[in-house]
C-alpha cells in the first residue's frame, strides 16, 4: 500500500440515524486512513474510506428514504457509552444514501467512499461514474458532487480518529461512493482506486458554467445521448440552432431536456453562413461561449463566427482544409493523387495518359464524412463506375443535408494494403497530452477476393491496438506531425491511417476470428510507414468513444467541450485518464443488414443470451430501438442497425472471439 494511505483496523460503532418521524440505529464496521492530509504528497488527490458491513439492530417501519433538512443524527460510542446530538442542517449526498441504503435492507455489505486529499473544484459532476464504468469491483458508483462545486478537505478528523463522530464527518465530506463486489480484495481495490482516481479530478481556481451553442445537430437521438450526457456532466448547457421541425425543438418533447433552448434557423446554406450565424447569435439573451457544429460542411462558417465573436476556435482555414481529403493527402503523399472535377473530362484524360494507372487504387469524395462514396478498383472501367458513384454518393449526402457544398470533388489514390488504425490525439497549446491507437477490422473491399462492390466501410474496431509497439509509437509521431503541419495547435483529433509494410497482418482463422498475426511473406525493404487516410479535428464516433472510456478511462466529447469554450485547466486534468493504462479488451462491431430488406420492427430481444454474448456486452446503440419500425434498404443513411461493443477481462483472443460469434450468427431478422 502507498505511503500515507495506510488503513486503520476496522473499528465497530453504533450511530443512530433519525429522521422527521423514524428512527434506525446503524452498526457500521468501519476505517479509514490513519492521516488525511498525506496522501497528496505522495502524487495522489484522494482518500477513501471503508464501510465493511452495516446492520440494523431492528426492523423499523420507515416513512422516508432520505433525510430531511434539519434531521437530527444521534452518534454513539459502543466503547465509552457516550452518545451525542448533531443537527444536520444540510445532510450530505453521502449520508442520505447511506441512509437510503440501510432502509432497504437489513444487512448491507462493503462501501468505500472517497474524499478529496486536496481542496479544489470537482471539474466534472459525474466522474466518479465515470472512472468506475466497467470496473468488476464495483457493483454500483454514485458520485455526489456537482461540476464546480469546491471541496475542502477534512482536516479535523484526526481529532476524533476512532469515533463514530468521525465517521459522521467522513461521510459529509465524501465526494462519492463505490458499492463494492463482496469478492473484491482489499489489494484489488487499492489497485483500482489508484488506477482510476490518480489524476486531478479538482482544479485550484473557480470556473464559470458554460454555454455552447450548436449549429446544426446532424446525430439522431439515440446517436446523440453520450455527448447531452456529458454536456450535464461538465455542467455545460446547450443551445440548439437548426431547422424547424428538428427533434430537439419541441419544448415538451421528450428530449427537451437535453438543451436549455432552441433556436430555430432556417438559412441552412453555407453562403454567408458566418455573418447569419453571428447575427443569430448576438439577438439571443443570454451570454454564449463557445459554438460547435456536427454537420462538416459548416465547421469553417462556424469557426468564422466564433473567430467574429471572439470565442475559442480552431481557425476556419484549418478547418477548411482538415475536412477536404484531397488537402490532407497532400500533406501526406501517395504515389498516386488525381483530383477529379469532372467526370466527363476525366475519362478523355484517362484515354490520353501516356502511362497506365498502377491498381489498385481508392475512389471517394472530397469531402463527406467516413467512407461514404468510397471505392477500392482494380482497372479503368471499375475507376469510371466508382468515379460516378461517388460523384452520386456527394449528391445523395447534400440532398439528405439539403445542403449545397460546392467544392466538392473526388479523389483517386494509391490504395494501401497494410492494418488500417484509429489514432486519437488530444493536445494543448502544441503539447500532445494523451495518444491512443486502435485497430480497424478488414474492411470487406480489404478481401483478396473482393469485388467492385463491396465497400471501404468500417467494421469495428479493436481496442487497444495489437500492432508492435514501434509501429504504434510511429504512428502517433507521424500523425501528431501532419497535424501540426495542418495547423492544429489544441484540441481533439480522430485520424485515420494505415501502416504501410507493416509486420503484421490480418488473419482469419477457421472460426472466423481476425486478429492480427506475424507476416508471412517477405516483408519489403524500407521498414513501416504510416499511410494517413484522413484527419478530422473532432472526437471519434460513438463505438470509439465508449470504448476509449472503458480502455483508458478518456472522454473525448468533454475535451472537446474545454477546447470550445477556452477551459485549459479542465482540458489538462481530463487529458489524463486512468493510471495504468490501457485495461482490458473491448471490441465494437457494426449490427449490418444482410441483403436489401423491405422494411419491418425491430426485434426486443437481438439474442445476446442465446450465443452467450450477454455477460460480455458492454453497450449498444441501436438507430432503431426495438419495437421501431426499420425502413426499406434504400432508405437506410447508414450501413446497419446499429453496433455493439463487448469486453473481456481475460484476454484480446476471447473479446475477438465474441465479436467473431456477434458478426456471423447474430442476424438480426426483423418481425
């Protein structure tokens, strides 16, 4: 155990709770560190204390299940036999549940509540849950601060170290509380509270609540509830500004509650977006500080108005060449790079090249987002046909937008056949705080036997990365230099790369499990390189996302929060995530339709249990919940229903296998 958190031996006492018109007398089995102001010298900002068992001395028949102001708590000594009367004019979060916890049940078993080794401002409310998602130990964490909110370390129990009165103390300066796993160790849960609450979940000066405002919410709603999430979590309200009708605008909606107020816009066109959306912006009556966009083609308009109205922004020339494909492959070159403006001038180019094009290339749109419009070909007719799909592919996407991006175009480039990653970076000021690599499965076009018709589209990913470690170090120093080359200097960015004359390479074995596995061919001279596909100056999607929680205790959407509204200091803290990390494996794949189908309900039940998958899934997002009604194939702006993410605690080899099982059994047949 570390120096200056070192446990007392347990110590029974009796304290009775009484509420209005009830009363319970408690036996808690308890400690706690013996000096409570050590622990951050030794690197960390927390403390806990353990709760080993609580009982009642009787059944009682209670009215209310928390306390109320003005409740009187009774404290005893089993030891002295000497009692005492404290009016609890504000009872703590803590002690209401404990409260709580008791009434329910006549034995109550391990709880380990934390306390701040340093005064500060909790710079998240709900980081306790956050930090301890799918950790084994915990079979429930409840936090009980508020973003902001200071804390002030108890630095008067030493005092009365061995009292209940202590205890009483304990619990109204705890910050949250883990409901502990029975079968946990002792050593096991020091690992984990070290693991996962080792970084600076305070900051020394007071912040202001924010206010963002959205320029086009582009996510449905089920695609959308992480991010409203944590907005609450940061203490961040949202302003809303889209087109009428949007499903966010109805005030007695059942989302209404995810933004503070809508603002309806109905000039959705990037001619003079800047100067409409500051106009909009300086009638509202409120102050805003910060403005974002989920629809690509409007980040350089909205950058400009944040830059119009003096708000923290990446610039908007930044942007403008972060979201084209053709600029970024420019910072990264391939042997082969056509910017095509023109089908039509296209093909009498191609008949008059003086040398052959070398196959097999990439076709996709210049801009657009993930691999929509995307094509992997082999020979000129197969180019011609994906240059007209993805010219089409532009149109469809502007028409689902009803937007008009006019400099949209395509480009063809060298297709490269190495692992294809997710590199996720967060910096400040130029200074990389925290790097992440994951591995994307095969996409189908990736097949030997693949033909013009399967797709670039992703198919899950696996965390974390199974590349060697210099190639996963490569990775993160290549990106990280394209980006400052692109202008980047803080923020989030998700980037997407391949590692050309990689080591390794993707195998399939006769259970359909993929992992990746030594080379078996020679491998070329040169050594690896990074290959970049494309770079986005914004967190990952959902998958992703929740798997980098869940990996390395990060949230990406509240960086970006503190990149948009200015906050340094709680960008820097919530850079760190765990301690020792990366833990466990998580895997996410996409819930596809296989063949066109004509429509139908969603099934309740997807059968998890059926293939033994539900111990072992983590989350989902459907796009349709079941009971919802799924349109036609042609209908659907996505490829699938959905994805699922698993985890194992074991091993990469047994979360891959139940992606493996999810992939080829789960087929989903809608009612």
């Amino acid at each position: 155990m570390d120096p200056g958190h070192r446990t007392a031996a347990p110590s029974v006492h009796r304290i009775e709770l009484r509420s209005e018109d009830s009363a319970v007398v408690v036996q808690a089995k308890w400690s706690q560190s013996e000096d409570v102001t050590s622990a951050a010298k030794f690197g960390r900002n927390f403390l806990d204390f353990a709760i080993q068992s609580i009982s009642l001395s009787q059944p009682t028949d209670l009215k209310h299940e928390s306390f109320a102001f003005g409740s009187t708590i009774l404290t005893s000594d089993a030891s002295s036999q000497t009692s005492e009367q404290v009016k609890i004019d504000t009872p703590s979060k803590a002690l209401s549940l404990l409260w709580e916890t008791v009434t329910r049940s006549l034995e109550v078993g391990p709880m380990r509540f934390i306390l701040p080794a340093e005064d500060g401002y909790i710079v998240r409310g709900d980081f306790v849950e956050e930090m301890f998602r799918g950790c084994p130990l915990a079979l429930r964490a409840k936090g009980f601060t508020t973003p902001g909110q200071h804390c002030i370390v108890n630095r008067q129990t030493d005092t009365t170290e061995g009292s209940a009165q202590s205890l009483l103390a304990l619990l109204q300066s705890s910050v949250g509380v883990i409901v502990v796993n029975s079968k946990a160790t002792t050593e096991a849960l020091d690992d984990a509270f070290k693991n996962r609450l080792s970084w600076p979940w305070t900051v020394p000066v007071p912040f202001k609540q924010s206010r963002i405002v959205i320029v086009g919410e582009a996510r449905r709603e089920m695609m959308a509830q992480i991010f409203y999430a944590t907005t609450r979590g940061c203490g961040v309200s949202v302003v809303v500004m889209d087109r009428p009708g949007h499903w966010m605008e109805d005030p007695a909606g059942t989302s209404a509650h995810l933004r503070e107020h809508f603002v309806p816009f109905t000039g959705y066109t990037l001619e003079d977006l800047p100067q409409r959306v500051v106009e909009t912006i300086r009638e509202l009556p409120y102050r805003v500080d910060g403005l974002l966009s989920t629809v690509e083609a409007f980040l350089p308009g909205v950058a400009r108005a944040a830059e119009i109205l003096g708000l923290p922004t990446i610039s908007p020339e930044v942007y403008s060449r972060a979201t084209n494909k053709y600029e970024t492959r420019r910072l990264s070159p391939a042997p082969t790079t056509i910017k095509v403006n023109s089908l039509e001038d296209f093909i009498q180019d191609l008949k008059g090249m003086s040398e052959p094009l070398q196959y097999p290339l990439v076709v996709k749109p210049t801009h657009g987002h993930g691999s929509l419009g995307a094509s992997k070909v082999r020979n000129d007719d197969e180019l011609v046909d994906a240059l007209r799909f993805s010219f089409a592919s532009l149109e469809k996407q502007q028409d689902l937008l009803k937007l008009k991006i006019g400099e949209a175009r395509v480009i063809i480039e060298t297709y490269c056949e190495g692992p294809e990653v997710d590199v996720n970076l967060a910096l400040w000021e130029d200074e990389l705080l925290f790097s992440e690599v994951s591995d994307n499965f095969p996409c189908r076009a990736d097949r030997p036997d693949a033909d013009k018709t399967d797709h670039l589209g992703q198919m899950g990913s696996a965390y974390p990365s199974g590349l060697p470690q210099a190639e996963i170090d490569m990775l993160k120093k290549d990106v990280l230099a394209i980006i400052r080359k692109l202008g980047i200097r803080s923020g989030v960015v998700h980037a997407e790369a391949r590692v050309h004359n990689s080591t390794v390479e993707w195998h399939t074995d006769q259970d359909g499990v993929q992992e990746l596995r030594p080379r078996t061919g020679p491998i070329p001279p040169g050594g690896a390189k990074t290959f970049l596909l494309e770079v986005n100056p914004r967190p990952p999607g959902n998958p992703e996302l929740a798997a980098s929680s869940y990996v390395n205790g990060m949230s990406f959407y509240a960086l970006q929060l503190m990149q948009i509204t200015g906050d340094e200091a709680r960008f820097r803290s919530l850079s760190h995530g765990f301690l020792n990390r990366p833990l466990y494996h998580y895997s996410w794949t996409p819930l596809l339709l296989f063949g066109p189908v004509t429509g139908g309900r969603m099934p309740r039940d997807l059968g998890l249990a059926k293939y033994g998958l539900d111990t072992h899934h983590a989350f989902q997002w459907l796009l349709w919940p079941g009971g919802d009604i799924v349109p036609p194939t042609e209908q659907i702006p996505h490829p699938g229903l959905g994805f699922m993410l698993f985890r194992s605690r074991e091993s990469r080899r047994d979360v891959l296998e139940k992606v493996a099982i999810a992939r080829h059994k789960m087929h989903i047949q809608l009612e």
